[in-house]
C-alpha cells in the first residue's frame, strides 16, 4: 500500500542492468504485422510484413539518402532481429484499420510532445548506418516500484498498483538508426510520465519518526533507447532517463505537523533506469527496469523564517539510492488491451 516502507535489505546485491518507462527496446509491430524471425550470422534482419496502417516496410537493405533521412509520413520503421521469447501481438486473419473511435478507446494518454534527449543515443553506429525520423506509434504502459532513500534505511512506493497508478505514454519508433550489413539497431522513443504523489514514513538519522508526502515533479520527456549490436546479439540493451525534482509536503515530525515551505524541493535529478532482454525484460512483455539516483540537496525549506534546508539535505540527499521497477506489457492498440485489460503489474519482489 501506498505508504508502506520497504527496509533496504542489507548485504543485498543492487545489480544495474546495462534501459525508461520504461520500458522500449524494440518497435512494436502494428496490429496485423508479423513478427520478425532472428537472422543468420552477418545478414541482415528480415524485413517484416507492411503494417494494416501504412504503406510496406522499408528493407535495410535498400538504399536511402544516408545519415538523417527521413521517411515519408505514415511508413513503419524495420524492426530489430528479436529473442524467441519476446512476445509480439496475435496476427488477425483480416486486418482492420484503426479508426477515430478506436483511438478513442484507448486508455493510453496522449504521446508527449518534446524532442530526445541527444545526449543518450548511442555514440558509435557503425560506419553505414542510415537514420529514419518517423511519426510516433502511440502507446502505453505502467509501470510501479519502489525507491530507496540510502540514507533512511528505506523506501517508498512509486506509482502504487493499489492506489490509482498512472499510466506511462510512450510514442514508439521516433527514431531509428541501423546497418543493414550488420543487422545494428538502435530505436528510439519518447515518453511522457506522470506520477502520484507518494506519502511514506522512514525513521529520520535511525530514531526520528518522519512522515512526509513526496511530489514527484518530471521536468522533461523519457527518452527511451533500446540497442542491438548486430543480426546475431538477441540480448536487446534498453535505457529509459528523464529529468525530475522532489518536493516535500504536509511533513510530519513525531506526529507533530513542520511547515517545510511551499517550495521544499531537492536539485534537478537525472534519472536512468536499465533493462536487458537476458534478464527478462522485454518491451511487449514488461519486466524489470532498474538503476541509481543521485539525490541533490534541497532549498527552498523554510518555516517560520528558519532554514531547514540542511536537516532535509543531511537527512536525505545523497548517491546510491536504488530504484526498483515493473513494467507492464505494452499497450499499443484496441485488439490486445482495452480499458478494461490493461491492468498494473504487482510490486517487484526483493
């Protein structure tokens, strides 16, 4: 429940993966295409079957105009080789059209507006490499967890499952950068996360009962990057990173109410979050994304004139706090998740 405060347990072992909700590492197939079958060493992906929505999908093998070329309005991006445990949606014996109401029907929120983030593409594609710029794919997921506060001993729920989670917008397949002779992909999409507040109690400097509501404020799109080396790597890399902030509200000390401020709010987070297919995530089916935060000091806490910016600052701020999450399956059309369908994955376990 939300509230509720995991122990970090001790000893135990915080392994990054090498992500994002989250929560892409390949494209999504449109409802109706088939899925792509892993290559032969040293060939080039299969292309896989056109879309119902759009024209057919362009081989990597044909040519293009190079680095930075962009297809035209409404055509599907190829799709990376993928591990023979990935899932992918059913093949309709006739394909349908999305229609105006079908989109209404989603549950997914819009796809966020904003541009990557440049700085987390991957910096050396191999010499070949052709980049497509492509209308978003609209989709969505949820994704919950947990965050530790090293220095509390501690953690706080995120994105409650028991508690009205929120769903994560991703516009899939943005961006595609790959090599045809090798079989490189690297996909990227953009996502936009809104989260609930969070109220937890942690024992403050290992004595102190401390509640406090925590504002989760997202201050820039996901960026969302998933990589494969080449035809023959079915260990697909994916990051998710974004920008954010914490403000503390309606604390509590003892049970004794402390006017922090209204604007008691730790310094600009980067937050990236790791998931690779051999450690069983996959971006149809979810899984788990994980990683580490720098927590920067706080300002703005004041009451009644005093600062209280270095109690919050000594109290919490800090490297090394672990994050822990779930991602749902991907949400991408009507025929595999309606509203009612769609539900948030439990809480990791530890």
């Amino acid at each position: 429940m939300n509230g509720a405060v995991r122990p970090r347990r001790a000893g135990r072992r915080l392994a990054v993966l090498g992500t994002t909700a989250l929560v892409v590492g390949l494209m999504p197939l449109a409802a109706g295409a088939s899925t792509p079958t892993p290559t032969p060493s040293g060939s080039a992906p299969a292309t896989p079957s056109a879309p119902e929505t759009g024209p057919a999908t362009p081989s990597p093998s044909a040519s293009a105009s190079g680095s930075g070329s962009e297809t035209p309005t409404g055509h599907a991006v190829p799709t990376p080789s993928r591990p023979s445990t990935a899932k992918a949606p059913a093949t309709k014996a006739k394909p349908r059209t999305r229609t105006h109401a079908d989109e209404a029907a989603l549950p997914c929120p819009p796809v966020p507006e904003g541009q990557l983030d440049p700085s987390r593409f991957y910096p050396s594609p191999p010499p070949g490499s052709q980049t497509l710029i492509n209308p978003a794919f609209p989709g969505c997921a949820y994704v919950v967890g947990y965050s530790d506060v090293k220095k509390l001993n501690g953690a706080m729920v995120v994105n409650d499952p028991a508690r009205s989670p929120q769903l994560t917008a991703i516009g899939v397949g943005v961006r595609l950068v790959y090599q045809p002779d090798t079989g490189y992909f690297e996909v990227g999409s953009i996502g936009g996360l809104t989260l609930p507040d969070s109220t937890s109690t942690f024992l403050t400097f290992g004595f102190t009962p401390t509640k406090a509501r925590v504002h989760f404020v997202v201050e820039s799109p996901l960026t969302i990057e998933g990589l494969q080396l080449d035809s023959d790597d079915l260990n697909v890399k994916t990051s998710v990173s974004y920008y954010m902030h914490l403000q503390l509200q309606d604390v509590r000390v003892n049970g004794v109410p402390l006017d922090a401020g209204s604007n008691c709010r730790s310094g600009r987070i980067h937050v990236v979050l790791n998931g690779t297919t051999d450690k069983g995530y996959d971006m149809y089916a979810g899984g788990r994304l994980t990683g580490f935060i720098d927590i920067p000091p706080f300002t703005g806490c004041v009451s009644r004139g005093q600062d209280l910016d270095p109690l919050f600052t000594a109290s919490i701020s800090g490297p090394g706090n672990y994050l822990d999450f779930v991602q749902s399956p991907l949400c991408t059309d009507v025929t595999d998740c309606h509203i009612d369908g769609l539900a948030p994955p439990p809480l990791p376990a530890y």
